[in-house]
C-alpha cells in the first residue's frame, strides 16, 4: 500500500488485484488474510493459489477472475458513482476493521464523512407494526441530533423507518447484494436520499442480486460497523436476532425495544430482554451506554493477529496434511486445539487450513474455530 498524507492507500493495480483475489471462489476475509501474510500481496497469492487449492483436495483448478473482469466492476463502481475501499484505507469504516475477518474491500458510495460519526445499528422486523416503525424512527432522530450515525439493512419496515429517521443527520444503508442491486425495489428513492448525506456499502459484486443466504452476511457487517444493535420487533426466528447474535459475539452491546406478549413481532425483542439486552424505552437508554465507548475516538487500527512466521518451518507433506484432517470433523474446533492435538508447527496448521479453505472443504466460524466440510468439494 501507497501512503498519501499519511494514510495507507493501494494503488490502482493494489487494487484491482485485491478485487481479483477476494472474487475468487473460495476466497474470504480469512483466507484473503492468510493469502496476504503469506505470500506478501495479492499478486503473488493469485499466482500461488491454483496450487494450493488442488493440494487441499480440490477437483480441478480454480478459476480466478481476469484482470479484464476485475477492471470491468471497477469501471461499473465508477459509473454508479462508488468506489472500492481497501481495509486501512482512510475511508474504511473504522469500527468494522476492528472485527474478526472484516471485508478486506467494501464497495462504498456516497459521503464517507458519516464513517466518522459514532454508529448505532437499528433493525427490525419487515411486517413491523405502526407503533414499531414510529419507534425506530424516533429513536434514529433522536440518535442523529446527538451525533450519532445511524446503521441499517435498508429492508422494509423498522429499517425503513431508521434511515428516513436519521437522513438528516446521517445513515448507512448495508446491502446484501451489489449496490447496483438494491433490495427491496421500493427503497431505490430511500437509497438515493440516503447517499446524498450518508452512505451505502457492501461486500458483494456489482450485479449481484441478494439471496437468502446472502443476507446474515449482510447482519454481520451491520454488527461490526457499530458500538451496539438495538432490536425494534423480532419474530422468535429473524434476521434481526441473527444481527443481534452476532453483535453479541463481537462484544458489541445489543438493546431491545419491549413489545406486546401478544404480538409475534415482539417475541424476538422480549427474548433478548430475558438474555440480558439492555431495555431502550427512548433514545438516551442508548446514548448512556455508548456513550464511554463513543467518547474514544473510533479513528482505531486495524484489529492486529500476528501471523505465523511460514519461514520458520518447511513447508507440510502429505502426512502432516492428513493427521490435520483426521484431527478435524464437523464440530467447530478452535485452531489453538488442533496445533496442539497435531504437534505440527503453528505455521504447517495455518498453510493446511489455508490449502482446505481454498478447496472449499473448511467452514470458519466465530471466534476462529474451523470445522470441516464432508463430502466432495
């Protein structure tokens, strides 16, 4: 990375680079990482990676995207007016580098000034009641006039009623799909309206439209973008309380609206208050608590994880390969547990992982424990 005015910024072939790397199927946060401390930059993991993908079982070789395609969704950034921000960059969000595996680039369009502000995440129910979307649309005006920015998920209802609460002052909208690609059709005006003072942001390719699966990614970069999560309606299973989880493991503090015993909707939100949420009745049941945290300021590093010096040993044979993955199964272990079970250098274990990651045939959970996947990649 290039650094401007004191602030580490990639160049143009950085990043059309990185783009190209993290498009490549198989490659997340974590492997990108891993990749990066590896190898030294992504140009030289892109050249590596066919290789270690077929020595952790892949079927055939990986396809990485040409510089051509990843030059085509940078010119599509630019056409509708977003860029691709690197993570250390100036305009990264400041508490999302702080999590577990952020998004080594985020898609962004729109004022990254209201990074700077401290977030508050709302969410909530789509089918929210009248009294729910009044609430969250109160509770984001009061937030905005503090000084607080406004997080959201841009879905119907209480998030709705969150980004028009806190326009004004300042909102992100986090998209599960491309920026090109916002969900629900509706919300395109709310977009627009959003960016002009606030911003829009998102992990996924240009033209890519949301899937199911698709969307607690989403909730996870709501989570990590913010101090806390305040909940405004939630079924018993909704994605809300996936957002709310989350922010849990992050050590971020969640907070819950109560609502009617009565009203389905307000199930989710009464559960959190029984395991412990904060209760927020008004706006300055949030402001109190975050308050300490938000008087830091949130301008943080990035989060440091020393990574193994993969010099210090040579590199693992197909023994060390197998004893790795006979020690792992489809219970989530922690990587500390599998050094120590396996006797191989912390180095070898983190090559290995890497390796089965890029084959698809690792799953990564919070926290940092791994677990394998079954059948053929």
């Amino acid at each position: 990375m290039n650094k401007t005015a004191g602030s580490p910024r990639l160049n143009d072939r950085q990043r059309l680079n990185w783009l190209r790397l993290i498009r490549t199927p198989n490659v997340g946060p974590a492997s990108f990482r891993d990749l990066i401390n590896r190898f030294g930059s992504a140009e030289a993991a892109l050249e590596a990676l066919p290789e270690l993908a077929l020595a952790g079982g892949a079927g055939r070789i990986t396809r990485i995207p040409s510089p051509d395609e990843a030059e085509a969704e940078l010119v599509a950034a630019g056409r509708a007016g977003a860029r691709f921000v690197g993570i250390g960059e100036t305009d990264y969000p400041p508490l999302l580098k702080r999590m577990d595996n952020p998004p080594p680039l985020l898609a962004v369009k729109g004022e990254a000034a209201v990074f700077s502000l401290p977030p508050v995440a709302i969410v909530g129910a789509r089918n929210a009641s009248l009294a729910g979307v009044k609430m969250a649309r109160m509770l984001a005006a009061e937030l905005g006039r503090h000084g607080y920015g406004v997080v959201s998920g841009l879905a119907r209802g209480i998030d709705t009623a969150a980004h028009e609460g806190s326009l004004a002052t300042g909102t992100v909208a986090v998209l599960a799909g491309g920026l090109d690609q916002p969900y629900p059709p509706e919300n395109i005006p709310l977009l627009d309206e959003i960016v002009e003072r606030g911003a829009a942001v998102s992990e996924m390719p240009f033209g890519w439209e949301p899937r199911a699966q698709d969307f607690p990614r989403r909730n996870r970069i709501i989570a990590g973008m913010s101090f806390g999560l305040v909940v405004v309606e939630a079924a018993k299973r909704s994605g809300s309380l996936i957002s709310a989880r989350l922010a849990g493991e992050m050590g971020r503090l969640v907070f819950a609206v109560p609502g009617s015993p009565l009203d389905p909707r307000a199930a989710g939100a009464n559960g959190l208050l029984k395991e412990g949420a904060t209760l927020v009745t008004e706006a300055a049941d949030v402001i109190e608590a975050i308050a300490p945290l938000a008087g830091e300021t949130i301008h943080l590093p990035p989060k440091i994880e020393e990574p193994p010096d993969f010099g210090a040993t040579p590199p693992p044979l197909d023994a060390d390969r197998r004893r790795l993955v006979e020690a792992l199964g489809p219970t989530p272990v922690g990587v500390d547990e599998l050094i120590r079970h396996t006797g191989l250098h912390p180095a070898q274990v983190f090559m290995i992982l890497l390796e089965l990651d890029l084959a698809g045939r690792l799953e990564r959970h919070s926290g940092g424990s791994v677990s394998l996947l079954l059948g053929e990649p």
